[in-house]
C-alpha cells in the first residue's frame, strides 16, 4: 500500500468516526425550532416538530423562561451538528472517490 493510500485510509477512518459522533449526538437533540405565539398578551413558546405526516407542538413555556432558552440552545447545538456532518459526508465521498481510483 502507497503512503498516499494509507493516509487516505487513515482519513477514511477519522471520517466515519466522526460521522457516527455527529449521528448520535444528534440524536439526543431535540428536533424541530421553536415556535412562539401571542395569546391575551403573554408570548408562549412551542416546540414543534415533524412526526410523520403531523406536525407536532410541546409547550415549553413562556417567551423568556429558562427551558425555552435551554431548548433554543439544544437546537442551535443541533443545526450546528447537522452542518458539520453533511461536511464530513462530503468529504467521505470524496475519500471514498480517490480510494476506489
């Protein structure tokens, strides 16, 4: 095997690591964004999310609350995840092009 192969090799492998790294924390995330709606004055916060075919809303509470925050944060953790692995699976496209050559 060429030095050139086995560091691409190596690369191959850092790749699905982190591949499957960014796959399972997303998974612990919570999907969708945050919706807020206006009711008698107050702003709620509503998780809402795909299930399927329906959409789904989980009250989180009011605009400001320290849960609506942490999810906010969860979920710009997860678009931020999502991000870097749609990069990485490029890039293992790539390494798997120049492998197979």
């Amino acid at each position: 095997m060429s030095v050139v192969q086995h560091i691409l090799r190596e690369e191959y492998d850092r790749l699905q690591k982190l591949v499957n790294f960014y796959s399972e924390a997303i998974e612990k995330l919570p999907r969708g964004s945050i919706s807020l709606k206006k009711r008698n004055n107050q702003v709620y916060a509503y998780l809402v999310y795909r299930d399927r075919k329906k959409v789904k809303f989980v009250y989180l509470g009011k605009e400001n609350s320290k849960k609506v925050i942490e999810v906010s944060r969860h979920i710009e953790t997860r678009k931020e995840n999502e991000k870097l692995l749609r990069q990485a699976k490029a890039n293992l496209k790539e390494i798997k092009k120049a492998l197979h050559e």
